[in-house]
C-alpha cells in the first residue's frame, strides 16, 4: 500500500484538458470557468497541480488557513432565544438542551435587569457554551457575575463602550470569555460580497485588538477576547473559502504583533445563517437552503454554528417546530455525516485553495485601503463602504428580478399552496444600513 500512487501514471495539465475538450463535445473550456458579477471573482471548475500557487500548512497550524483545530472538526449547535419572560424561556432553553442543544444564545429584548437565576435554572454552563446579546452594560455586568468561568461569548453593539467599562477582572477570571465580538454578519445581510465582509471585520477587529493593547493589555489576550461572527450565504464554495480566507488574513494582523503564543493566530469564528435567501412563502424550501449553508461553514471550519429559525421575523412564526429543525440541521451534519470527525474535507482542493487566496487578496486589499484612509471609524470611510455595499445589493436585486440568479420558491416554482406569512422588521445592518430580503424586492 506505500506504493500506492507511484502505482498510477500522472497526468500533465495538456493531457488534462485534452481529454476535458474531449468530453464538452465542441463547446470551449471556457464555459468552465464561472463568473460571479457580484463577487467580481472568476472561478474555474477545474484545476490541475500545475495550477497551485500556495501550499496551505496542515489543519491546527499557523497561519489556520485549514481550521485550528487539530483533532476533528468538531462545532458547537447554537440555537437563539429572545429573553421574554425568564420561566417561560427557561423551559424552551431546557427542551433545546434535550433536544442536541450544546450552545445557548441569550437575547436580550430590552435593556431591562434579568433574573439569570430563574432564566438558567439547571442549566450547567459549564458543559455548554453560552453567547449573551445585551442591551446594556448593566445586563453585561450582571451575566459576567453569573456565569463565572463557564465559557461565555458577549454581543454588545457598543465595543467602544465595553472597553471603556472596566471589565478586565472578569477576564483575568475567565480565560473562557470572549468579550467583544465583531458581527460581519450584518454586511452580508446588507447584500455585500464575501470579500466585504472580511476587510470590514479584519479592521473592526484591527481596531480592538489596538485599542485593548493600548489600554495595557498584551496581544495574546487581547486576540483571545475577540470573536467574530460570519453570515453564511448561497454561494457554496465561495462562503467555504471566505471562512478559510479570514483565518489567514487575522492570522497576518495579530502576527505582526508578535504574541507570545502561537495560538493567539487563531480566529474564534461563529457562523450564522441570515434571511437574503429566505422566503416565508416557500418554508421548506428555506430547509434545504440552511443546510447547504451549514455544510459549506462547518467545512470550512467554524467553531459554532448558529443556524436561526427561518421564520426568526415573521409575523406568523412557530419558532418551538422551525428552532427545532434548525437544531436537527446540526445534528443531521454530525450524527449522520460525521462531518465533525473529518479534518479540513475540502483540503487538497486546488480550486479551493486557489478561491481561498483570491478572496484573501481582495479582502486584504479592502482592508489596507481602509487602515490608509483613517482606519473603521473615519465616517468618510463608512460611507464609501456603505456605498459599495449598496451597489452590490443592487446587483443581487438585479438579478433576482431577471432571474440571472434563481431561487425556487422565490423567484421561480412558486409554492402552489398560498401561505399568509408577513415580514417583521429586521434589525438594521452594518452601519444602520437596510437589511436586503430578496422575496420582498419582488
């Protein structure tokens, strides 16, 4: 068996695509080779090891192109409650933990005070991961006590005023916690592109990561408190290798920081499904899309993975039946896929590795465009983002409407059965931009 691949003559690139030209029966090569306008990224469907630029390292190593992790691929089933009444929520929190729950995200409905105690009663957070989204500093405060050295994730849409709360006792404590996040989820949500959403959260995580270590805090915990969150789109191979391009880009700014520790390279990633593709008319269908999207994260290696409700904002919602089978898209990857046993599965693609590099080059040139112009926080920098942003959403509308781009049960094969379902208000995207829901553009 050592002798295995010598047993097999290789092939040359002109051998290759010799026979490729062979199979399209006249039609040319080119029509390999796929365009998206959107991304303005060409994607060839076929490559050959001629073809290999970059030499990826093994998974768990620097700079985590292939995952951090080293022993499986293993994620987290994060599922999302709307904090209402602390009993009642409790019992949903429990039946999803029975259910193959092992992540909880709390959300916070208004800037109130929370029984925690009755909200997590006989819930081990220790066994679990919990991610907090807060409405004040107050409830911050308040969980951070609560939850002691349990691993725990904060969301808070301030940042700059987390780092201005002294908050640092409470990761001294817990080594577990990660206190700022960076949701780049929210641009993707606006209908920008995968590169977009990478260069905006590289310099908004640029920019706390900075602002932490000048406040006296070294770079390896520093990096350790930030996370960040990443929407998962339709583009299967592009949303594998956007995650897979973020890694190496974070791993380049926290690297020319010199940490001590290898490990401080290593982005903490939660992946998190969005409502561009989703339609309200067409459920089901919504069900298919979520796990494609699924697939394409945890193959790309994320450490959590938060697929919402599909009816998340609806008028008509059933979030006890679509939160489970939100669950059950997780459980079918590992339970039935065993996808978290295997490392990095898209590793040896050339084609992959060859997107992988082309998004990270665009998203890094994003992103020195922007340190040079006055870092994120220059409103002149956020409105040429935002615009940007815009034009791509334009594009997505664009195509929708032409059925360029088609999406059953939106754009195509209506559902025959009518379906009274209604749209509530989404909250607002990066930069208080509008969130774009395709079905409502028709």
């Amino acid at each position: 068996m050592n002798d295995l691949f010598s047993s097999f003559q290789a092939s040359s690139k002109e051998e290759w695509i010799a026979i490729l030209k062979k199979e399209l029966k006249g039609e040319s090569i080119d029509t390999l080779n796929k365009l998206n306008k959107v991304e303005e990224i060409t994607f060839p469907s076929y490559f050959h090891q001629e073809d290999q630029k970059v030499h990826f390292s093994d998974p768990g190593l620097a700079p985590y192109t292939r995952g951090i992790q080293a022993k499986n691929n293993d994620w987290t089933i994060a599922t999302a409650f709307r904090i209402s009444e602390p009993k009642e929520t409790n019992t949903e929190i429990i039946a999803a933990l029975m259910a193959g729950t092992d992540h909880l995200i709390l959300e916070a409905t208004n800037a109130d005070p929370i029984d925690f105690h009755l909200l997590l009663n006989e819930v081990g957070l220790s066994f679990i991961h919990t991610t907090f989204r807060a409405k004040s500093i107050e409830q911050v405060n308040q969980f951070l006590v609560f939850v002691k050295e349990a691993p725990a994730l904060i969301e808070y849409a301030d940042n700059d005023e987390l780092l201005k709360t002294n908050l640092k006792a409470y990761l001294d404590k817990n080594p577990n916690l990660k206190l700022y996040h960076v949701d780049a989820s929210l641009v993707q949500q606006a209908g920008g592109t995968t590169w977009q959403e990478l260069s905006i959260a590289l310099a908004e995580g640029h920019e706390i990561l900075v602002k932490q270590m000048d406040s006296g805090i070294d770079c390896d915990r520093a990096a350790a408190a930030i996370h960040f969150t990443f929407g998962i789109g339709s583009k299967y191979f592009f949303e594998l290798a956007k995650i897979r391009a973020f890694r190496t880009c974070w791993s380049q700014i926290v690297s020319a920081y010199s940490p001590k520790h290898t490990c401080s390279l290593a982005a903490t990633i939660t992946a998190r499904s969005g409502f561009l593709n989703i339609s309200l008319k067409d459920p089901y269908t919504n069900l298919l899309r979520q796990t494609t999207e699924a697939m394409s994260a945890v193959l790309g290696g994320i450490q959590h993975l938060n697929i919402q409700p599909y009816d998340w904002y609806s008028a008509n919602s059933n979030t006890p039946f679509t939160r489970r089978m939100a669950t059950n898209i997780s459980l079918l990857l590992k339970e039935e896929s065993y996808l978290q046993i295997v490392l990095d599965p898209a590793g040896g693609s050339y084609a992959l590795d060859s997107l992988t590099e082309t998004i990270a080059e665009r998203a890094w040139s994003s992103f020195q465009w922007i340190e040079r112009n006055g870092t994120i926080s220059n409103p002149e920098v956020r409105k040429a983002l935002t615009a940007e942003i815009e034009e791509k959403a334009a594009m997505r509308i664009s195509e929708i409407a032409d059925k360029t781009e088609k999406r059953i049960g939106i754009n195509i094969f209506p559902n025959p059965e009518q379906i009274a379902a209604n749209w509530i208000e989404l909250p607002s995207c990066w930069n208080n931009m509008k969130p774009l829901i395709l079905e409502q553009t028709l």
